[in-house]
C-alpha cells in the first residue's frame, strides 16, 4: 500500500508541474480579454485558464490527501507487520525451542533430585578407637652430655 501511494504521489507532483508549466501568466490575460491570440487556443478565450485552473485544484487536492496518507501510522505499521510477518514466524520458533530446552532442564533436575533421594548411603567402616596419648620419656640427666 505504501509503495502503491509513494507512485501515486511520485505521479501526481510531476502532473502538477507540467499544468502549471502550460498556465498562462497573468501579464497574459490582459491581451487574451480583447481577444488577442483567443481563437487559436484549443479550449477557447476562457476555457484554458477554468480547465487548467480546475486540474491543478483537483491534483493539488490529490497531493495534499496522499501526503497524508502517506504520513499515516495506519499504512506504516501496516507495511511493517507486513514485512516482519517472517520475523515474528521465526521468533515464535525460537521460543517455543527455548521452552522446550527448559522444560527438558527442569525434567533432568527432577530426575536427579529424585535420584540423590533414592541412593542411600551406608556406611561400613568401623568406629576408630579414640586413641590415648603417648607417655612422655623423661631422659635422665646421666644419658646428657657434660
């Protein structure tokens, strides 16, 4: 839709400089109104200037409606969604993968905690007998040297 009223708009700018490139000035009409070159125009001594006059109305109108339209946000975030439509497909992907990875964690958790649970630990290795202190050996004085 934008690109359809970007041409529009593209179209109607150069249609309205080329009417008003074919307008008389207005020098001109005080030559046309005593019928000065009035019946070698194609639309006659008034026809021309009512027509053109009219057209560049109608396409000025044109232009001034397009041009809001085109700074619509209406046709904008249209256009967008219309073009990230792959965009959110891939990102709905994504995440339904990272939820599944997540659900697969936690399963893996459950499972290991239920596990460490099960796995009772016993053990066999006899108490150790406190142990005494070793008697002190006091030398006796003839064993030291003089």
């Amino acid at each position: 839709m934008f690109s359809f009223l970007l041409v529009v708009q593209i179209l109607v700018s150069v249609s309205i400089i080329g009417l008003v490139m074919l307008q008389q000035g207005k020098g001109a009409d005080m030559g046309a109104g005593f019928g000065a070159g009035a019946s070698g125009t194609v639309f006659g001594a008034r026809g021309s200037g009512s027509f053109f006059t009219r057209a560049t109305g109608i396409l000025a109108a044109v232009f001034f409606i397009n041009c809001l339209l085109i700074a619509s946000p209406l046709i904008r975030d249209n256009e967008r969604s219309a073009d990230t439509l792959a965009d959110q497909i891939e990102q709905q992907a994504v995440q339904q993968q990272e939820a599944e990875q997540a659900d697969a964690v936690v399963e893996a958790l459950e499972a290991t905690d239920e596990a460490s649970e099960a796995v009772v630990i016993e053990t066999d290795v006899p108490a150790v007998p406190a142990l005494e202190p070793a008697p002190v050996v006091v030398p006796d004085k003839s064993d030291l040297p003089e």
